[in-house]
C-alpha cells in the first residue's frame, strides 16, 4: 500500500470514528432527555449547565464551544454507561 493510500484510509477511519462519537452522544443526550421526561429546563438539566458552564452570562463560552461541550458530555455519558456494563 503506498503512502498516499495510507493517509487516505487515515483520514477516512478519522472522519468514521468523529461520525459514530457524535451519534453516540446525540442517542446518550436523547436518552437523557427521556429519563428526565423532557425538561430540559428542570433542576438537573438546570444543575448541569451551572455546573458546566457557571451562571454568569457574561462568562458563558461562544455557542459553538458550548454545542461541542454538551456532545463530549453526551459521549462521556454513553462511555459511562458501558463501562457500567
């Protein structure tokens, strides 16, 4: 196999495994959401963004970090879970 070919599958074994995290922690967070009968403005969902996040708007990160936040925490959720298992 040349070296073109090899970072070519690298890259593709990258993009694979970045698709099957995030589906991973969009099922952990649907779960979530489900166990907590959908409110999502209740005290633990509450609880978690304070804990994550603080409770100072003014030191919240950019929406983009905080999308990316709640994904890891999903997939640290579902890595949890087997763990469990």
């Amino acid at each position: 196999m040349d070296r073109g070919r090899q970072v070519g599958v690298a890259t593709y074994d990258v993009f694979v495994r970045s698709v099957l995290h995030t589906l991973d922690a969009l099922w952990q967070l649907a779960r979530l959401a489900i166990v907590t009968r959908g409110r999502l403005r209740g005290r633990y969902w509450h609880w978690r963004r304070e804990t994550a996040f603080g409770n100072d708007p003014s030191r919240m990160p950019p929406r983009m970090e905080r999308v990316r936040a709640v994904l890891r925490y999903g997939h640290w959720v579902g890595r949890m879970r087997r763990l469990a298992r």
